[in-house]
C-alpha cells in the first residue's frame, strides 16, 4: 500500500473555501477506488480471521463511517432515525462515500451515583427501538452497514465515565440494569439485522475491572447477537479495558490532543496524530484486534484539537474556524489511513435530518457544507491501508 499523504495548509483569517489546500501524493490518485466496490455482506464473528490484519483479511474494505446523532426531541417531531428525513440524509452519505454509520439511542441515568437505567429518552423506548429498526433497514437498502452503539445520558450532569454507585451494593445493582439496558437493545440489533453492536461507551470508571461481570455480559450479549462486537473506550481509558479479548475489535472514542497549545501547526498536528498512533497501535498488538475509532471528530473552532474532547454548548466566547476543523481530520487520516490494523472510523457526527441545526452550537462536531466535509468526501474515496490487499 503506497503511502497516503493528506495535508491542510494554514490559511489566512477570513480567507475563502479556496484557501483550505487539501493535496495528495501522485500515487495516492493511482489507488483511488469507489468505496461502493466494498459493499459486501456483512461480516459475522466467526468469519474475521484472528489477529492484527484480521478486518484486512476478511476482506470486506475499511470502515468509511460517520455516527448519526438521533433526533427524538419533541420539538422537532419526525426528523430522527427511521424518518423521511434520515433517507436524504444516507443517500448524500452515500454520494460521499460512507461505507458504514453509527446509531446512538440514548437511555437515561439520573446522576452519576443512580443505579437504575430508563431506557426511554425523550421519545418513549418502544418508539425508539421502532425508530432504530427503521433507520437500519433504510441504511441497508443503500449497501451500508450499521453499528449499533447504545449510549447513556446522565440527566442531572457529569461524564459517563464517572459513574460510581458508591458501594458494592450499588454496583451491584446498577450492573443488573446495564445488563438489561445493553442486552435489550443487543435483541433490537439481532432483529434488525445491524452489522456490529458495542457493549458500552466509556465506562472509564468500571471498564478496567469486575471482569467476571464484562466476560458474562459478552457471553449472554453474543447468545442474542451474532454480528461484530466492540467497546467505544474513551481515548484516555483503552489500555486499562479488560476484556478485549472477548470483543473482536478493540474500540477507541479517539479525541486525542494532537497539540498542547493554541495556533499549532498543521505538521505539528501530524506528529500528535502519529504519537497516538504509535500508542494504538501498540494495542493492537497488544491484544491481537484491529483498531476502530468508534468515534472521532473535532469542533469548528480555533484550537479544537487541543482538547478535542470540549462540549460545544459549554463553551463561550468560541472563534468559529472551519480551517481548524478540516485540517485536524486531514492529520488524523493522513497518519491512520495506511495503516492495515487500523478497521476504520466513524466520524462525529452528522444528524438524522441532514440540514437541522438545533441540535449543537454553530461551532459544533458536525462536518456538514463545512471545509471538513470536502476532506471526508476525498478521503472516503481513496484506497486505505485495511482494503482488502491487492495482488499484482
């Protein structure tokens, strides 16, 4: 596989869409291939061939993908998954290239110490699932592939990674309703025919423990599921998970810092991107998975790939920079892309109904007509190091 080289030159305030100059190699044009041409069945568990290259091996192309947001407020009736809406959406993720989308159905915890999980979020939890099962029949009618990710919201504040029941007791309980939380939707994505489901989204606070509990739950989620399993690990946790040896691919939310300070460079950027590299890469090793960032993406804001990770709808006094954006997932991609461990991406995120804006702040994740989107569509038609090998 010829080396990929993508890059995004600095450009000047206020200048045009024409000052973001994306280039790539002469040998990287040469190897350009529909994406479409990987459209293939989807790949079971029994059939990806063990070790490093085994997403390579089975050769079913790299994972092209973009999570798409829900949108089940009721402000905004009929616009979410499975909606007349989320069909314009996939067919332009089509015209771009995606290959695979993520699904987030979100269930609710009240706080960060609660141990019972309300599966219904805004719409009612039958709703949702109805809703999930419609948006994935209408992605596999385009020959995309689905992951299934269900995630959690903590509805009076705080990060999911920081759950603590507080006791024994507590986690004992709160473990029984994940476990009915998770299982319930591994059934939704049984029946509808999803390609892959992930066991979690980080759970930084428990997922480096109660192993016994994790290796259970993978059991009973694979009697239910016969499709790929992964875990969405926070960028920070991965390396502590203990149980990637049940899953069969080691799953990473990649917010990686590419820098550690404002107005960094765009080769400065490339080399945070290869530390990170070299850092998962090691894990795949480690753990004989290939690697998916089941999430990564970056706001449309100066120095965003400083701390990735920012909400958008906490910040204030933000200076809105598309530049920033784009040239932060052109490093991310020049570095991962040739890699033949590297399974793919989702990016983060689009939403069901392709031109709402209510869902974040104008400086938010989504790439949609901004100058990022012009790097995605380039770079989900190119030829990527876990495309199945080519013989000559």
């Amino acid at each position: 596989m010829s080396h990929v080289t993508l890059q995004v030159r600095n450009s000047n305030v206020g200048s045009s869409c024409t000052s973001l100059a994306l280039r790539y190699t002469r040998a990287f044009y040469l190897l350009v291939l529909s994406a479409a041409s990987f459209c293939a069945l989807p790949v079971r568990a029994s059939e990806l061939p063990p070790g490093t290259r085994g997403w390579q091996e089975a050769e079913r192309g790299a994972i092209r993908g973009v999570t798409v947001g829900p949108i089940e407020s009721s402000q905004w009736p009929g616009r979410g998954y499975g909606s007349p809406y989320s069909e314009q959406l996939l067919d332009e993720l089509v015209r771009l290239g995606v290959t695979w989308i993520s699904i987030t159905p979100f269930g609710r915890l009240w706080s960060l110490a609660s141990t019972d999980i309300e599966p219904s979020f805004e719409a009612s939890h039958a709703d949702n699932r109805q809703a999930v099962a419609r948006m994935i029949a209408q992605a596999h009618a385009r020959g995309l592939k689905v992951l299934l990710i269900p995630h959690l919201w903590v509805e009076t504040g705080g990060w999911r990674g920081e759950i603590d029941p507080g006791s024994a007791e507590g986690w004992q309980r709160y473990q029984r309703s994940y476990r009915t939380f998770v299982l319930g939707w591994a059934d939704v994505a049984a029946r509808s025919g999803a390609d892959a489901f992930s066991i979690g989204v980080e759970c930084k606070s428990w997922s480096g423990r109660f192993a016994p509990y994790w290796r259970g739950l993978i059991r009973a989620v694979r009697a239910r599921f016969s499709g790929l399993l992964t875990y969405s690990a926070n960028w920070d946790e991965a390396e502590h998970v203990v149980f990637w040896e049940q899953l069969d691919l080691v799953g990473i939310n990649a917010f990686y810092p590419l820098a550690t300070h404002g107005s960094a460079r765009y080769d400065e950027y490339v080399e945070g991107a290869r530390r990170a590299r070299d850092a998962v890469a090691t894990l795949a090793t480690t753990h004989e998975r290939p690697v998916l960032f089941v999430e990564v993406g970056y706001t449309t804001r100066k120095d965003a790939a400083v701390e990735p990770w920012l909400w958008p709808d906490d910040m204030s006094a933000v200076v809105y920079d598309e530049d920033e954006q784009a040239r932060a997932l052109a490093a991310v991609l020049e570095v991962f892309v040739p890699e033949p461990w590297f399974a793919g991406l989702f990016v983060w995120r689009y939403y069901a109904d392709l031109d709402d804006v209510s869902q974040e702040a104008p400086w938010g994740f989504s790439p949609h007509a901004k100058r990022a989107e012009e790097v995605l569509e380039q770079a989900f038609h190119a030829a990527w190091g876990s495309d199945p090998a080519r013989k000559y």
